[in-house]
C-alpha cells in the first residue's frame, strides 16, 4: 500500500520510508490530546496563529450553544448554577468497595482503572474524573451529559454500560463495563491498515450504535479509533460520551465548537449549525483510515489539515472496491446537506451496497463472527492495552475519599456543582 507525503507530492511505501514512521508517530502523540490541550497549544504558537482558519477558530463569536468549550478558567459554579440531576439511587457506593489494579485509559479529567469488586469479584472499568479539573474547563455539564447518555445506553450490543456512578468530595466514578479487547486504534496502531472485510465489519457495529444514538436524538459527535473498543470476542463497543449533544431532532442542529482536529466536519470548523450528519462525516473518516491508515485529510501542519478539511477534494486511492469508494464518497461530502445519512439518517448508510454482506439482524445478535478474535486469556490480560498506561503506577488517592478534614471551600463547591451524579440502575435495566 502506498501513501502520499503531507505535501501530496510524493508518493512512498511503508516498508520503505522512514519518514513516514515519524508522521504516524507525530499523528498518534497528536491524537492523545484533547480538542482544549489542542486549542491551547494552537493559542501559544505564534506561527500557527497566523493562518487565518485557526484565527478564525481562536476567534470564536460568543456561541448560542450554551455547551460551547472554554479554554478560559472559571470558578466552580454558584450553588444556583447546580446541574441536580434527581437523588442519588446508590448512596452507599464508596472507593474503597473496589481494589483498582490497573490504569487502563487516561483522559483531560482523570483515569480509567480496571477494578475488582470487593464482595462480588466481578471486574469493572472506573473512569474516575477529577471535579476541580472538570470545572477549571468548564465541562461539568459535558460529564453529566455522559452520565445522561450512558443511563440511555445499556441494552444495546455495541455501546458500553453503565452499571452505577457515585463521587466523593472531588471525585465522580463511573462503574462501567469491563472491556479487554483493546482501542481500535491500538490496533491500528500496529496493523496500519484493516483489509476491507474487517473494515466493513467495524463499519457496521459503529453505524449500528450512531444510529441507536441517532433514534434516541443523540448526537455522538466524538468518533475516533481511540473510542471505539473491541470486547473479548471483537466486537465493536463504542465508549466515552462526553461530547453527546442529547434533544437534537430529526431536523435540528446545534453549532458547538467541539470533536477531535483530524476528525472536524467541514461544517463544525465553518462555525455553522450542524445536524447528526456530523456523525456520518465521522464514520467516513474511521472508515477511510482502516482502510488506508490515516485520516482523510490528515497533515503534521493542523492549519493546513483544516484547509484540507474545508477545500481539498477527496482522494481515493485503487485499492478499495467501487462499493468503498462510492460510500466513502458520500460520507465525506463536505455539503452536508447532499451527504449520505441527510435524507433518512442511518437507514441510508444500512442499504448502501457496501453493505451489502451484512445481515443485520445477525450483526445485533452478535451472531456474525469477529473477523478478529483478541484471544484474551480472561480480566487480567492487559496485552491488548497501550503500555503507556497500564505501566502506571494506580494512585493511592484513587480507592479513598478525601479526609473530612482536609476538603477546602472549593472541593465542597465542586461537590455541590454535581449534585444528582450518582446513579444505581434497577436490577431489571441490566442486559
């Protein structure tokens, strides 16, 4: 398989250019961090800051959507401003119900730990935030978005389940799903590019879940390899609900300023409304990089990946069938009202030919086979997890709440703005 360079002059094979190991590598250290880190770093470069697209970005208007991200630190919330989300359904939960093993995952907020219960022995996911970094980004109601999201979500086969959430003076804990198949993107990470059965079967479990989120009025907006996990068998179990927009209709739109850089619709970075075809763009993007081992539109120069983004027409290379072609070509449409999905959302995409070989009613079941098998040996295998966490030593902070003693003025603020996090589904919401 051969790629062209960031100019899109030269062409090269990966076997033979060095060069290219130093993009993928710059591309995965760039991908770690958050749209904020990202923004912030863009706000320091004086070089960067001169292309007048990220100006433009800098120079956001005042936004109507209320959720619009923030790179300017504020105080946490007053008590009116608490987002109260009802009374907590499992007051007892603590840290230290669990044993925390392993740091699997880590984000803007905080971490994400494997975990033993306690009593039952069952292991866990807890993504564990910190409130006072939460709050300094004004994200707290991104977070109990998530948590909305996540209450939503637990009886489809391709989104991952919340089993409860509780929170300490300065922490929130989401108790999810345990899943050890690895982040897609590790796996591309190692593999560069999927063969295009294997793509299509991840393309599929992916548009399933968008369009279960889409029959719900969410919007995911946040589609990149590094949410979407494998589970033991290898099946696609999508993650991380913190940039959903709920209560989007059919028709709506809503204009925040957020997603990850290789991934931004054309319409998000021309600070236009934009609707669930956002979505459609993302899985275009995921699609094209399993196949051919970058983003679409992807340059080391962010300024000049968003010029790609907004003017360079698609480049598809031979080595995908007419049927990918055709698809990537509809999704990636930078009009998105002429894009694939725009007309009848995800019935559009579920009878393009591409997907043809799919019966769909199998792949919900779970009853077509995983192309790729992880081959885990049970909870405690981690060979599918990035070494660059779980080689991290598990903070002593994580399974214990804070002393009474020592919870300053601002911890208790911080406690008050999450008011109503904590949630214990009825037993009869399990899967």
């Amino acid at each position: 398989m051969t790629i062209k360079s960031a100019t899109g002059q030269t062409e090269m094979t990966y076997s033979k250019s060095k060069g290219l190991v130093a993009l993928v590598s710059a591309f995965m250290k760039q991908r770690r961090m958050g749209l904020n880190d990202f923004i912030q770093r863009l706000a320091t470069s004086a070089y960067t800051c001169k292309h007048a697209e990220v100006q433009s970005i800098l120079n956001l208007s005042p936004p109507q959507d209320a959720e619009l991200m923030s790179t300017t630190p504020s105080p946490p919330p007053s008590p009116t401003q608490q987002i109260n989300l009802g009374p907590s359904s499992n007051p007892s939960a603590k840290p230290n119900d669990f044993h925390f093993l392993k740091v699997i995952g880590k984000g803007s907020f905080g971490k994400v730990l494997l975990a033993r219960h306690r009593q039952d022995d069952r292991f866990y996911a807890v993504k564990v935030l910190q409130k006072k970094a939460i709050l300094k980004k004004k994200e707290e109601k991104h977070i109990m978005s998530e948590r909305n999201v996540l209450l939503k979500n637990v009886k489809h086969p391709f989104l991952v389940g919340l089993h409860y959430s509780f929170q300490t003076a300065d922490k929130l804990y989401f108790v999810l799903d345990y899943i050890n198949g690895g982040e897609l993107f590790y796996h591309l990470q190692r593999e560069r590019c999927f063969l295009e059965p294997r793509a299509r079967f991840y393309a599929a479990e992916i548009a399933s879940a968008l369009g279960y989120l889409h029959s719900l009025n969410i919007v995911y907006r946040d589609l990149k390899p590094e949410n979407i996990l494998l589970d033991s068998q290898g099946h696609v179990v999508l993650t991380d609900f913190g940039l959903c927009k709920e209560n989007i209709e059919p028709n709506g739109t809503t204009s925040t300023f957020c997603g990850t850089p290789e991934y931004l619709a054309p319409e998000v970075l021309h600070k236009q409304p934009y609707d669930r075809t956002v979505d459609w763009w993302c899985l275009g993007a995921v699609l094209y990089e399993m196949l051919y081992g970058l983003p679409p539109f992807y340059s080391r120069n962010t300024a000049e990946m968003y010029d790609n983004i907004l003017t360079k027409p698609l480049q598809l290379k031979p080595n995908i069938s007419n049927a990918a072609r055709h698809l990537l070509e509809g999704l990636l449409q930078k009009d998105r009202t002429k894009r694939l999905g725009c007309a009848d959302d995800f019935m559009e995409i579920k009878n393009h030919m591409f997907f043809s070989p799919i019966n769909w009613d199998e792949l919900n079941a779970k009853k077509i086979t995983p192309p790729f098998n992880p081959n885990v040996t049970g909870p405690n295998d981690l060979r599918h997890f990035d070494p660059e966490f779980t080689d991290e030593p598990v903070p002593n902070s994580i399974g214990c709440s804070p002393d009474s003693v020592l919870v300053t003025a601002s911890i208790t603020e911080a406690a008050e703005a999450f008011v109503g996090f904590s949630y214990a589904p009825s037993m009869d919401s399990y899967l």
